[in-house]
C-alpha cells in the first residue's frame, strides 16, 4: 500500500518530495554512536528516563563475535503510541517536548534520541518487549537491522508489532542479537562506568512540605552480568573501594553492637562488638530497639583507591557524604545533607582528639528507622525529627560505632588514633617515609578544617557581611593542600628513582653501544657494496651478500631509531605531543624492516590538532615499537600472505586515541586480561642453539613498559574488537592538551 501511494505520487509533475534511503539507518548507527561502550550506555539512559530503578545487563556468549545482550529495566514501560511515535520515529522530539519524567521528575539522561541507532551499533537484530502498570498485555517489536540495506526507501520496510501476554508488571526488555563484537569483562566495566552520571548511590529528591511520598525517587542502580555472573555493580564499582564496611544494630533488649564486615586492611571483626551507653546506671541503648545503620569509609590520597574512581567517590560523597537517615524506608530531612554535622563528626574532626580522619566525606551510609521506634516522630514542617532522648541515643550510638572503627582500621594501618596515646612512638617505629606522609595526611586535616569552619561562618553571617576572612580561610586550606600533595609528590618520585636507577644504568649502556655502532655503519656499507660489485651476478654468493646488505639495511634503521630517541632524551622537558609528529616519522623509519618482512602499513589519522597532554617524544618512540615489535611477531606467527598493520588515530570526549591493528595470530580469550602483566609472553622460548627463531621470542615487558607509560599520564590501554580482516586492535587512550598548554608552547 505504501509503495504505491510513492509511486502515485511520483507522478506529480509541479512539486518534489525528499525521500530517504533505508542505508541512512545504518549510516546514523555507526557515525552517531561510534564506540559500542557509548552505545550500551544510551540504552542505559533511555531506562533511567522512563522512571526505572534499576536495570539489568546481561551479556551472554560474548567471547567472540555474535553472543547475546539482554537489556532489563522495571521502568515505566511504553505504550503503543510511545513506541510508535517516540522509538520507531527517527529524531523524536518527546524528550524535548518533557524535558522531565512523569514519575521522579528526573532530568532526561537521553536527549539525543540516538537510542534505536545504539541497538543498531551493537547487533544485527533488535527485540522490543514492554508493557505498562496499566496495560493488559505486552508489546512485541522485533526488527532484524540486516533489512536496511541500501537502495530500500526507508518508508518502505516493516516491523511487525504483536501484543504478547505480560512478563511483569511493567518495564522494558531489549534482546539485542548477533552483536557485531566481542566483548571482555574490562569493556562491560567501561561501558559501566559511561553511565555512572546516572547512577546514584542515594536518593536525590529533596520532598517538600505536601510532597507524595510515594513519588520519592528512589535512586536508579544497573547490574551488568556476563552469562549470569556479576561483572559490575555499585558493590564492585563503588563500595568495593572503600577501606571499611562498617555495620551496627541494637537488639530487642538495647544492647548496641558494631562490626567491621570487610576491609582492604586488618580490621575486621571477629564478632560483633558491645557498646555501653552514657547513661552507666542503665548500660543499654533502650529507646532504640530494632536500628540499625550500615556505614562505608573511605581515606583519600593513600594509593588505596585507583585514581580513576577516587575522583568519582569524592565527587559523590562530596554532595551526598554522611550518614543518613531513613524512617519506614523514606528519607528524613537533613540529616546527610551537605554541611549538616549531626552527629558531631566533622567537630570532633576540628577537636583532634581523634586522629584518624572521621569527617562527614569520609562517610557514605544510612541509619533505618522503623515503625517499632515510636520516639522518633517527624516534625510537622517534615524536616527533622523532634529532639527528644531517642534523638540523643541515636546520635550517641551512632558516634560510638563509628569512631570506634575508625580508630581499629587506623591500628591495623599502624597510625596513632588518639592525642593522648602514650607509648606509640616506641610501639610503631615509622620510617621517614611514612612520617612524611602522616605529615601530609595533617596538612590535608588541616585545610578540611579551615574550609569547614568557613563554611560555618558563612552560614551564620548576614549578606551584606565582609567575606575577606572567608577568603583568607580558603587561600590557608589550598595552601596547606598544595603543601601535602607537595610532599606526596616528592615521596613517589623518590620510590620512582630508586626504581629507575638500575634501569638508568642499563640505558647508560644501551645508548653508549648505540652511539659507538653509528661509527661502523658507513664501513659496512662500503663493504658490502664492494663486495657486491666483485661478484658475478645469479650466483649463490651474490644472493648472500644482498642478504647481508638487506640485513645491515634493517639493523641500520633500528639502530638509527635508537640514536635519534635516545639524543631527545637530552632534553627532559615535557611538552604537548602532536600525535601525526610521532606516527608518521615511526611509519617512515621502519619502513625497510616491514618491507623485508612483507609487512604493509597504513597509518589512518582523523582530525587536526591532535596534541596529547605533556609527553616526551622518546616515551612514544617506546610504545610504538614495543607495539609494533609484538604485531610482528604475531604476523610471523599467522603465516598470512601478506601482513598488514592499521595505525589510526583521532579526538574524541577530551582525549587522543591511537589504535594499532594488525592480521597476526590474534590473542586467545584466555590470555586477553593477562596480556598486559609483566613477564607473561606468548612468544616461543629460545632453544640452546639460537637460531631465526629468536627474532619470535620476548621478555613479556613490552606490552607492560607500554602500559606503564600511558596510566603515568592516566591514560588507558585495552584489547578491543579489530576491524574486518584484521585479528588484534590494542587501543590507547591519553588526554588531550589543555589549552593553557598549547599556548604555553605556541603550538
């Protein structure tokens, strides 16, 4: 039918109509959502929009290419005309038009209605099944991507929507099939992490005198699982860091017990252990039977945290640090809130009497409160309960268990915990190294100290006050920082010297022997000219000595390399690195040797501009021919008719990526998470006669040196899926300059 109304209408004479080819849909999916980590995480923002709690990843059979991706969410769920008019309508405007969910009111995640063309990116076939609160049945959608093909009108193709009986209650299912790559449990922890900026691990809505409770939003949480084994989830990605899990409760006869549950150190309770109230003549905490609270604490700047999610913690326990509460499962007000002390831990911070730190951002938990805690009444402006001896308990209980932990993770760390502790000096023998960053650790309590009490000050004065001291505070506490991370600084960079200085020797001699060499390279080539030039052509010996010729070429080009890498290193200055500065000079200086052993390479640079955050040149020069050093070696290993090598290069979310493909051996599923470790190589060993077989061999620190080299500069390296015809992508990410920095170095 539809085809022809296009044809009646192609009869008209006086007005034209623009028409779109069905290969557009292939075309958005790939230039839209260029990376398949991006595309998970659309999918993922689509589930939070539709007012979802959760939603579940589960990636199935993907070791190679073709497993399975099952997308569940409990949200909303579509209707109909939403799915008609909002998924199936290329660039719908519904999210423009609602700008907020109905339900939670959140701000929409998904803006770019890019969703459809994500699950197009990730496989070849698409099933929809969802339902609402509302509806009889679900919906059924499936949509097999392999019929947008080019020269189809796009109007012209079809999916069928049935109505199927009902999964649950309401939500989404997408079943994404025949995924077009391969996906090891580092990328699904990626993809993970691309939508954290939707992943809360409270609550954020703030409910208002004459608020719906029952509207109350309660946070939104993803699981991702491969084959039904957890991968990722706030547990492993969040909490995982934390040094202590510390849980308390008090029973039905008001005994209060804490509880170390896990810790990266040796502080976990055997045990629960009893606390004692203030009040000795009772010795219970009686107004508090059935509470409990479960608490985790994190020390920042201790190597304890990877660098990467340090900055996400801090970022959310900056804003949602604390302990709070929670009364029959719905949150109380302010307790948590930034600036809001409670529980006095942040002034007890400021007494000093205990050392370790305690304050409210070194805490992210909740206290429940149930229906059985009939003291703890709500005031009438809902905000805060009334201050009553419950209320009290609460807050001395609370206090107790948490510092009491506190002060056991900080033994176990071998740290003095209180002022008045005696004897500590003789019992813990510290080296200057760890006095030095105890001494950065008091900097740090310092300036927390001054910002809090500025914050304070600024609370408490009148709008038209002077803030000069406010000023002074926080120039005093960004001091006091820079002085503690100053110290930090120079104690990793003496561990770092000390780790070098055997290295350095041995590159004293490397350079030497490469300086001396360059001297008898002309002499070589004089004689091997002569002695071509005196032998008779199609001759045995002739062939020989245009081997050898062929062979001083390529030990020439090494050692050429070598020299010029190792004069750079004459000038330690770091500086922004263009990346086409070190690509194209590495292609042209290895060209002999790939040609000798019939290896073609393309390098593939998009964009201008591409400079990488402060660099030395010499520390690409390592990891382009560590990586081509091993691409190599697996070409050999394949035996393909010819190798071939694909550089490419480009600019994307504030960082330069460099990915080095080749058609070799590729690397087994086993060895993928195991690749980049010291020492470990899938190289043939060398036998008690070297022979042409040692140029297969390897120490297994190549690909370790060059991971070194890019998470200095807090970069990554992974294995990712290769393009077609290729085996083996190993992908670099480093951030780009910053513009200060380009213009520091007038480039």
């Amino acid at each position: 039918m539809l085809k022809l109304s296009h044809s009646l209408v192609s009869f008209d004479k006086d007005n034209v109509r623009f028409s779109v080819d069905s290969g557009v849909i292939d075309r958005l999916g790939k230039e839209l959502v260029a990376r398949h980590e991006t595309a998970v995480s659309e999918l993922v923002k689509n589930a939070y929009d539709a007012d979802a709690r959760f939603a579940s990843l589960n990636f199935v059979d993907v070791d190679n290419v073709g497993g399975t991706l099952i997308i569940k969410d409990d949200g909303s769920g579509m209707t109909r005309d939403q799915l008609i008019n909002g998924f199936m309508r290329i660039s719908s405007t519904s999210k423009i038009h609602e700008p907020v969910s109905p339900l939670y009111k959140r701000n929409r995640a998904g803006k770019k209605g890019i969703g459809r063309f994500s699950a197009q990116r990730l496989g070849n076939k698409l099933t929809i099944v969802t339902q609402t609160k509302d509806s009889q049945t679900a919906l059924k959608i499936v949509v097999n991507w392999k019929k947008y093909l080019k020269d189809e009108d796009l109007f012209s193709i079809s999916n069928k929507i049935e109505e199927i009986a009902k999964e649950r209650e309401q939500g989404t299912t997408l079943i994404i099939e025949h995924l077009r790559e391969w996906w090891s449990e580092a990328m699904i922890k990626r993809a993970y992490r691309y939508a954290l900026d939707v992943i809360q691990p409270f609550p954020l809505s703030k409910p208002k005198v004459g608020d719906n409770k029952a509207t109350i939003d309660p946070g939104f949480n993803i699981q991702c699982l491969r084959d039904g084994r957890n991968i990722a989830n706030r547990q492993t990605m969040f909490y995982q860091h934390a040094l202590a899990e510390i849980e308390g409760y008090v029973d039905k006869d008001g005994n209060a017990f804490w509880s170390i549950k896990k810790s990266k150190v040796d502080a976990v309770t055997k045990s629960p252990v009893k606390l004692e109230s203030n009040d000795n003549s009772r010795g219970e905490f009686s107004l508090l039977n059935g509470i409990k609270f479960k608490a985790y604490y994190f020390i920042y700047n201790t190597n304890l945290i990877p660098k990467q999610a340090e900055s996400y913690i801090r970022e959310i326990i900056q804003e949602q640090g604390g302990i709070r509460m929670y009364r029959n499962g719905f949150r109380v007000l302010p307790y948590g809130e930034p600036n809001n002390d409670w529980l006095g831990l942040d002034a007890s911070v400021r007494k000093r009497n205990i050392l370790p730190v305690h304050g409210n951002n070194n805490f992210i938990g909740f206290v429940e409160i149930g229906d059985e805690n009939i003291e703890f009444q709500e005031l009438s402006s809902r905000e805060g309960v009334f201050y009553n001896e419950a209320y009290v308990e609460l807050i001395d209980f609370l206090y107790k268990a948490l510092t009491a932990a506190v002060i056991r993770v900080a033994g176990a760390r071998g740290r003095k915990t209180q002022t008045s502790q005696e004897g500590w000096e003789g019992k813990y023998s510290k080296s200057p190294k760890e006095s030095i960053l105890d001494t950065a650790d008091d900097l740090d309590n310092i300036a927390d100290e001054l910002e809090r009490k500025s914050a304070e000050e600024t609370s408490s004065k009148d709008k038209n006050d002077d803030d000069s001291n406010k000023k002074k505070e926080k120039e005093k506490a960004e001091e006091f920082r820079k002085k503690a991370q100053q110290l930090r600084d120079a104690i990793k960079s003496i561990d770092e010297l000390n780790m070098m200085r055997v290295l350095a020797g041995l590159g004293l001699i490397i350079g030497e022997f490469t300086h001396e060499i360059m001297n008898y390279l002309g002499v070589f080539d004089i004689d091997t000219k002569y002695i071509l030039d005196h032998l008779e052509k199609a001759t045995e010996e002739y062939n020989k000595a245009i081997r050898l010729r062929n062979t001083f070429d390529s030990f020439k080009v090494y050692a050429s390399y070598f020299d010029e890498t190792i004069s750079q290193n004459v000038n330690q200055e770091l500086k922004p690195i263009e990346i086409r500065d070190v690509i194209k000079p590495f292609v042209r200086t290895i060209k002999p040797d790939r040609e000798r052993n019939n290896i073609e390479m393309k390098p593939e640079i998009n964009g201008y501009d591409l400079f990488t955050c402060k660099m030395h040149t010499s520390e690409w020069a390592s990891i382009l021919f560590n990586l081509y050093s091993n691409s190599k070696k697996a070409i050999k290993r394949a035996h393909p008719e010819r190798g071939e090598i694909l550089i490419r290069a480009w600019k994307e979310n504030k960082a330069i990526f460099v990915e080095f493909i080749d058609n070799g051996d590729g690397i087994p599923l086993e060895n993928r998470d195991k690749i980049f470790n010291a020492f470990f190589t899938t190289s043939s060993p060398k036998g008690q006669k070297a022979s042409s077989t040692d140029e297969l061999t390897g120490t297994g620190l190549g690909l370790k040196i060059v991971r070194d080299i890019v998470e200095s500069y807090n970069g990554e390296i992974s294995i990712e899926n290769a393009p077609k015809g290729f085996t083996t992508n190993i992908r670099i990410s480093i951030p780009i300059a910053k513009p200060e920095e380009i213009k520091e170095y007038a480039i």
